[in-house]
C-alpha cells in the first residue's frame, strides 16, 4: 500500500541497536533567514536537517516560509512531501502540500507521495480523488504503478478500516501549547545481510562465512505479499503469526541465505515491522497487495537498497488446502520482470515442490557453491527449515527490541519439529544452536531433551561460544 514511502528514511542496522541521537535543541530565537527564489534549495536542505534533528516545528516554520514564496515550484513540492514521508510525517504532506497541488503544474510525483500519504491516513476517497486525477494525465509509463494503487485503494476499502486522524487534538489546558500530530502508522523495512542464524556467533566468521570480493551482484529478497487472505489484516498483525505469515518472511531468508553461500553474490532479505498508529508495540508486517516497480525504485533509491542488481518479489496464497507462491525476478537496470516462477503445494508435496522451486532459482540465477567456509547444504527438510528461519527471525527482532516477544508463536512445535535434522549439516546445528541459545536469553525456550548436532570443528566451537 502507500508504506513504502517509508524506505527512503535512514534505517539502522538490525545486527545492532540503533546509536542514540542528541535531543532536539528548543527552537531558536534568532530570525531564520527569509527564501527568496535563489534560495529554496539551501532552506529545503536546512528544513531536511532539523526533520532528522526531531525538530518537526523548526522544519515546518522553515516549508511554510519556503511555500510563501515558491509554492507555485513542482520541485519544491516533491522535495517538502518526499523529505516528509520518509521521515514519518504523513499528515504534514496532507496539511502543506494538498491544497497546493496541481497536477497539470506540478506534475505527478508530488501526487504520487499525496496518493500514498491518504493511504497512510487510511482517507480511502481523498486518495480516489488524486489517483482519478493521476489517471487524467494519461501518463502511460505510470499506468502500472497507478493499478496498483488502484488495487491498494480497493483493499483499503475491502477492510473497512476506519480514516486515521490527520491532526492532533485539543491544545493543552495548562501551557495553550498548539496541538501535536499523532503518531502515524507506519512500516520499516528492515534488511538481514547475513544468515539469520548467524547472528551471534560474530567471533567465529571467519570459519562459518565465506569472504566476499568487490565485484558481486546485489540481489534482494523481499517479504512476500499474502492478497487477500486475512479480512482484517491489522487484527492480524496484532496476532502472533500464523503459517502464511512465517513463510512470507522465511522463504525470502531462505534464498538470501543460499545465495549468501555463493562467490557472485550479495543478498539481503527484506522484512517489514509495522508501528500502529498512536505508539503501542511494534508487529510483524503483513503487506496485501505485491510490490510495484513504484515500490522496487523506492527501495532502490533507499540506503539499502543502492547498488542492487535484483530484487525477488512475490505473492503467497492458501486456498482449501493447497498453496500457490508467485516469484518474480526483477533486473533493476531496466526496471523489468526478468523471470515468473510459479510452484504449487499441498502439505504432502510441500518438501518436493519447495525443494525443486529451491533448484530452478538456483539454476536460473547461475548460482555456484561457495567453497570457503562452512560448505552450504540444502536442508533435507525445507519446511522444517522454513519454520527454524522464522523463528529464528523472529527471536532477533526481539532481541533487538524491534517486536515484543509477546508477539511470538510457540516455540516448542518449531523445536519439535526441527530436532530430527539438526545435526543433518553444519549449517542446521549453527541454526540450532544460536536459535535455543537466544529463545533462552528471552526466557522463551521450552524444556526439551539433549539433541545431537553435526561433529563439524565450528559446530563444537559455536556451542562453547554461546555457553551450550
């Protein structure tokens, strides 16, 4: 939907908490320079730095100043929604820049950003209004990413999902302070670049990871979108996760770990976390509807996203028993779809189907084993392993205090289910281990009995690196 406006922000890296930033400083009582034609730029830039300083007031003081005198600009429309949204201030775009929008002047990409800040807003009809206004600039190249919203917009209403609140309330009683704006729903991407078992085990990479050259093709692996499966997909998120949504998330870590294990490649996988409106804790991400090209360029342009060669989306779905994944290879230098896989399962054919689409990407993608390091295996099992990825996924997400462990399933059937192939390979004992040793830390480890892992020398060694 319209979060991936989110993606241009500044994300810090999941293998560490995020650095404390200083506080804001109190607005300034010195005269801020005024905005003549020659100098939007430079004000825009200064309006960017007090938005990363927290100083949201001392940022709008500087748009309003800046709008006064060049409002009529298509550039300064773009630049003030765009360092807006990726920031987090979606109602702000709705309150500065919508009245001021013109389309025939300005031209789409403003409207582009005002469209998915009325999805934010969940505002379904203001959103309608700009789209239909999109469409009347019969702007071929943007027809796929316009249906897209189409479909966003659709759902949207589907849901029934109440409008969220551009504005903040009454101002305070005490103070006659202006009132704020409420915190806006939002999702962060986060990216893994590592074997999500690998983390924890830092001392040893050497043995357990290959090294990598510089001349490497970047390739990411998005979350996989689930269209129309959940009626409420907020009340969902808010749950622990299900089925769908593990192996939307572990089958992107998956592929990003094998192709890890190559000496042409460079992976990350995508995930989402999603923060409600109004604060409360952090979720899983559920996304409905697959990634556009408008979704691939934005991460693209992101801080994660520079130098990428690929990116792998797709879609899940469950229907009476049987699922359907829909993977799509996108070569970013042309912004096109290079290849389609579509695979087939049913819980009886789930391991051979998985492990054959596992081959064909593989194969197509001109994959080659790396040979330093801890030699990659394929699971024998692919949807035991599937579930050990997500839970090991989740057990990082709240170790790094991006979800509460509240929000994580039972452990004791992933474990169960696991513990026959663990010590299948070295990589599977790694997984083992780092995912009991943080289920422990968390206090969420179920009782279970000594289980045998791989007589590899790393696997011996990561065991008494953890304290196992």
């Amino acid at each position: 939907m319209g979060f991936f406006n989110r993606f241009a922000g500044k994300k810090s890296s999941p293998a560490s908490a995020p650095a404390s930033k200083p506080a804001a400083s109190a607005p300034s009582t010195t005269p801020e320079p005024s905005a003549p034609a020659g100098n939007v730029l430079p004000r825009l830039a200064a309006a960017r730095e007090r938005l990363e300083a927290k100083d949201l007031p001392g940022a709008l003081a500087i748009y309003e100043e800046v709008l006064a005198a060049a409002g009529e600009r298509a550039d300064v429309l773009v630049t003030i929604s765009g360092d807006l949204g990726s920031t987090g201030h979606v109602a702000q775009i709705v309150e500065l820049v919508a009245p001021r929008y013109d389309a025939q002047i300005h031209g789409p990409a403003t409207g582009l950003n005002l469209l998915q800040a009325y999805l934010a807003l969940r505002q379904a009809d203001a959103a309608q209004h700009v789209l239909d206004v999109l469409f009347e600039l019969n702007r071929p190249e943007l027809e796929d990413r316009l249906h897209g919203f189409s479909n966003a917009i659709a759902e949207l209403i589907v849901s029934g999902a109440a409008p969220l609140p551009a504005y903040g309330g009454a101002p305070d009683s005490a103070g006659g302070s202006a009132p704020t704006a409420p915190a806006i729903a939002k999702v962060d991407l986060i990216s893994i670049s590592k074997p999500i078992w690998f983390y924890g085990l830092e001392p040893l990479a050497e043995k357990v990871l290959p090294p990598k050259g510089s001349r490497l093709r970047r390739i990411a692996f998005a979350q996989l979108a689930l269209p129309g499966i959940y009626p409420d997909v907020l009340a969902a998120q808010a749950r622990p996760e299900d089925e769908l949504g593990r192996l939307s998330r572990a089958l992107p870590l998956w592929f990003a770990e094998s192709f890890y294990f190559s000496p042409h490649y460079a992976p990350i996988a995508a995930v989402g976390v999603f923060q409600p409106a109004g604060g409360g804790a952090k979720q899983p991400v559920i996304f409905e509807s697959e990634w556009t090209t408008d979704n691939l360029r934005q991460l693209v342009d992101s801080p994660n996203g520079e130098g990428l060669d690929y990116v792998v989306t797709g879609a899940l779905q469950h229907k009476a028993g049987d699922f359907e994944l829909i993977l799509r290879i996108w070569e970013i230098k042309k912004f096109r779809e290079r290849k389609q896989f579509i695979v087939r399962w049913t819980p009886a054919t789930a391991e051979a189907e998985l492990a054959k689409l596992h081959e064909q990407l593989r194969l197509f993608m001109e994959w080659t084993p790396e040979k330093a390091g801890v030699p990659y295996a394929v699971p024998g099992s692919p949807r035991a392993w599937l579930d050990t990825l997500g839970a090991a996924l989740g057990l990082f997400l709240a170790e790094k205090t991006l979800l509460p462990k509240e929000i994580l399933p039972p452990l004791e059937p992933t474990f169960n289910g696991f513990a026959p192939h663990a010590m299948g390979n070295a990589h599977a004992s790694l997984a083992w281990l780092t995912t009991l040793h943080r289920a422990k830390a968390l206090g969420l480890a179920p009782a279970m009995t000594e289980v045998m892992l791989s007589p590899n020398p790393t696997v011996v060694e990561a065991r008494q690196t953890l304290g196992l």
